[in-house]
C-alpha cells in the first residue's frame, strides 16, 4: 500500500471510506475533530442497508452488536389514524434500530482491524494541493504534523469544511431543525412495539422509536424559531411540544427523558461535490430531510462509490470524478422529487408556515417520449466539443451511447446496452432518462425501420 488517502471527518461517511479504501488497496488515515465516543444522531436504519453493510464485511459484527430488528413504519401523516408499511415485503428482511454508540465503536474498530489510521482530537491547520497531491498540516492532540496525501476524501458532515475551503457553496432547500430526546425505562418490556412512529402535527412531524437496552428516541422536525418569547430549557420545550400530540405520547408510557438536544436538520446539497484530487461524502456532500430515513445509508454508499473513484483516480482516470458528481446529483433530484410527494400527502394544515413550505411540486423528471421498440441511431452533431451533457450525465455517458447507437437499435436495447458498458451500476430508470436525454439533445435520431 504506498497511496495515501486522507480522510477529514470520522463518522459513518468518513469510516467506511476509509474501510472501503483499505479494502481496495490504497492507505486511508481518518482526521476526526472530535473525541472517540462522540454522541451522534440518526438510530434507524431501512432494510436495504443489510446490502451495503454486507459490501463491507460488516453484517456479521452489525448483526452480533444486538441492535432492535424493526419491522416497519406507523405514520400518523395525512390522516389521525395510523396507517402501517411493513418491512415484510422487503427482500432484505426487517429494518433496524441502532444503539448507536456500539454502531460507531465497531465501524471505528473495523477501520482500525484493515489497519487504517483514526486520529481522533485532530484540526486540519492548512491544506496545500501539490503536483503530487496533498499537502495537509494538522494538528493531532497538540502535535503538530505534516502529511502527504494522493486524494482527499471530505467526510465532516453538515460542516462540508473541506468543500467549503476548496470553493463549494451550500445550496439550501429548507431550515428545518430537530428537537432531540432520548428517553429510558426500568422496566423491560416483553411486548415491544419495535415500529418507527411518525406523527406529523401542525408545527412540523415527530418521529419515536425504541431502541436496544430500554432506551427511546423521540424528536420533533420544525421550522425555527423553535420558541417564539421567552426560551424554556430544552427539556420542557420537548415536554410542551410532545404533550400535543396523540400518538407518540401513547407511546412514550413509562419512559423517563434522559437527554435533549437541538441539532439542524434541513436538506441541501453542496454545488461542487468533487474536485481535482478531492470528493465529499455523506452529509458533506448532500443532506436529506430525516423523514426519509436514508441518511446512514446515503453516507455508506457514497462511500463505497468513493472508494472505487480514489482507485481509479489514483490510477490515472480523473472521469471518475463526473461520474460520482453526476451520481450525486441524481440521487439527490431524486429525493427532491420523493419528498415534495410526502409533504404533499399531508393536507391538514394548508396555511401554517411549515407545511406551506413544503407544499411546492417537486422537480419534474423529464418527460420520458421514446418508446422501448422506437429505432434509434446516432446523429451527425458533432460531440466531441461536449464537456458535461448535464448535471445527472457525463460527456464519458454520452459517449457510451454514442458508441452504442453506430448501428439502429430499437430504445430497450439502447438502455440495456448502456448499463452493461458503464463502469458504475446505475438504474433502469436512470438509464432510460439518459436515452431520452441524449434525443432530446438531437445527439439520437429516429433510424428508419
Ligand atoms: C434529527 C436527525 C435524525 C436523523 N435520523 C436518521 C435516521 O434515523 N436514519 C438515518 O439513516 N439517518 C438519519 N439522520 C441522518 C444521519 O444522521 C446523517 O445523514 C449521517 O449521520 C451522516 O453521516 P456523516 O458521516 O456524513 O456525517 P457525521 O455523522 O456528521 O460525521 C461527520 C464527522 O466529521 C467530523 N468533523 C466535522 N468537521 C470536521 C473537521 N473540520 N475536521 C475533522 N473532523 C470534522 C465530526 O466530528 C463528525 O464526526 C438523521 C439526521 C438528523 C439531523
């Protein structure tokens, strides 16, 4: 191993990058500001994070740390009552609740087991790109350090610090932010109402949800200002709010408030998410609103395909990088779209602010025209002065279905030829909006049958 990726930021992002990187063969050191330990939010995880904890070699340790298995959503959205989505159906099995504390410690311990490095109580003082790559200056613990790095990998959350210092701006979609508790109980309970709970109410939704060893967490999504006069202490703000609502106070029974605190919670997305030499990960790059739920397994997955890049950039293919950027910006559209249609669900409360807020129609997805048996070849444009088809698209995608579209072929086959030829898996409906991207463009052409 002699290539050194520097990863700034130690949470789930930053964890499995740097797992991801060791298992690919390049040498990863994580720079962590803060202490081993450190509280950290989000506790469910949805089935489908079995895959990309199983990617990691993780799913043995994941499944023997005891964490809650959860079998589904009740949400009080749109209606009083409690409609239920089970997790029965998924293929992945149940979805569940973390203790958090032991999720982190075993990542931190894997990254440590593939021998790579976590300085932990360590500021990044200057960042110098070189001709071979990073200079970086830290301070560990108070000592101070130089170190040399092929790649850089931007894992510090909602701080997006490394983007930030080489240029990114925040896009911002909404302020909202959260009222966290954590709550306990002595008593165990033999019949565990394991499901997560989702209310919403007319200043914003809630979510509960028990997790292992007696433990709850229960938070409320609102706009701020969280208190409009006099600011109560944070537990009797939570207790205020919480006493509003039916569902989760039901659930809430004996438990006991441990813990409150406040922490933002609104979506964006940075504008740049890679670089020469650097990409962000997890929150650094794009946060999504914790409805979806998707937060941990956004920040695992863009780690993996963070890896594959840093590989491939180091070996000399600096594409990479538009691919993951246009990856990124797909998901996140994608989002934006599954959002704006959950909000939309709720009706209850048309004019406060809040719900107001979140009422506008989603980005509309290009309208799909081709249809699959549709005969389609190349044109005659000239692409080669093309640098990037769009956001969601590289020039290198374009070229794939350039090359694909020599001979006429009807569209289903255009599509499936496409994503066996691309380097990165990418979807079915993603590849057909390529398809239709590239006609709508006039780089295809209807072929006479
Ligand atoms: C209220 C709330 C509830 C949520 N619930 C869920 C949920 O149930 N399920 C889910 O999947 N997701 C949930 N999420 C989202 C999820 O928590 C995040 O998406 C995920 O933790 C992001 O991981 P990350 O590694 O990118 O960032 P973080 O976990 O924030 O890690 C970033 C790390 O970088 C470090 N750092 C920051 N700046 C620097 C710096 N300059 N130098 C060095 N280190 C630095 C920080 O100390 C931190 O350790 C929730 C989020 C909120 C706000």
């Amino acid at each position: 191993m002699t290539n050194k990726v520097v990863v700034i930021g130690g949470g789930v992002a930053g964890n499995a990058s740097a797992l991801a990187l060791q298992q690919r063969g390049l040498q990863a050191v994580v720079l962590e500001r803060a202490e081993p330990g450190t509280l950290r939010v989000g506790e469910h995880l949805s089935p489908e994070s079995r895959l990309l904890l199983s990617n990691l070699g993780l799913w043995d340790a994941f499944v023997a740390d005891g964490h809650l298995a959860c079998p589904g959503v009740r949400s009080s959205w749109g209606t009083p009552g409690i409609y239920e989505r089970e997790y029965i159906f998924s293929p992945y099995g149940d979805g569940w609740n973390l203790d958090r504390c032991s999720f982190d410690n075993s990542l931190a311990r894997a990254v440590e087991d593939a021998d790579a490095e976590i300085l932990y109580n360590t500021r990044v003082t200057s960042l110098i790109r070189t001709r071979e790559g990073w200079s970086i200056e830290i301070d560990a613990e108070g000592r101070k350090m130089t170190l040399f790095a092929s790649f850089l990998v931007d894992a510090t959350g909602r701080a997006s610090a490394i983007s930030r210092k080489l240029g990114a701006k925040r896009i911002v979609y909404d302020r909202q932010q959260a009222l966290i508790a954590w709550l306990s109980t002595q008593k165990a309970n033999t019949d565990l109402d394991a499901t997560l709970l989702i209310e919403a109410v007319e200043d914003g939704w809630w979510y509960a949800t028990p997790l292992p060893n007696n433990r709850m967490v229960a938070a409320f999504m609102t706009d701020p200002p969280l208190h409009s006069s006099s600011p109560l202490p944070l537990g009797k703000l939570w207790t205020e709010k919480m006493v509003r609502t039916k569902h989760v106070q039901n659930r809430l029974g004996d438990y006991q408030l441990d813990d409150v605190i406040v922490r933002p919670a609104n979506s964006y997305r940075m504008d740049r998410v890679v670089g020469d030499g650097w990409l962000s990960v997890g929150d650094a790059a794009m946060a999504f609103d914790p409805l979806s739920s998707m937060g941990i397994n956004k920040a695992l997955r863009s780690a993996l395909a963070a890896a594959n890049v840093a590989v491939r950039y180091i070996g000399g293919d600096s594409s990479a990088l538009a691919s993951y950027s246009a990856d990124l910006c797909w998901d996140f559209e994608d989002y934006l779209a599954k959002r704006s249609t959950f909000y939309q669900q709720e009706n209850r409360w048309p004019d406060q602010p809040f719900w107001r807020n979140r009422q506008q129609p989603g980005p509309v997805k290009r309208k799909i025209t081709l249809q699959p048996q549709t005969m389609l070849r190349r044109s005659d444009f000239d692409h080669t002065n093309i640098t990037q088809m769009n956001s969601v698209m590289t020039k290198s995608d374009y070229e794939s279905i350039h090359g694909i579209c020599e001979t006429p072929l009807p569209a289903f086959q255009v599509v499936s030829q496409l994503k066996q030829r691309l380097t990165r898996p990418i979807s079915d409906e993603r590849a057909i909006h390529f398809v239709q991207i590239a006609f709508d463009h006039g780089l295809l052409k209807y072929a006479p049958i």
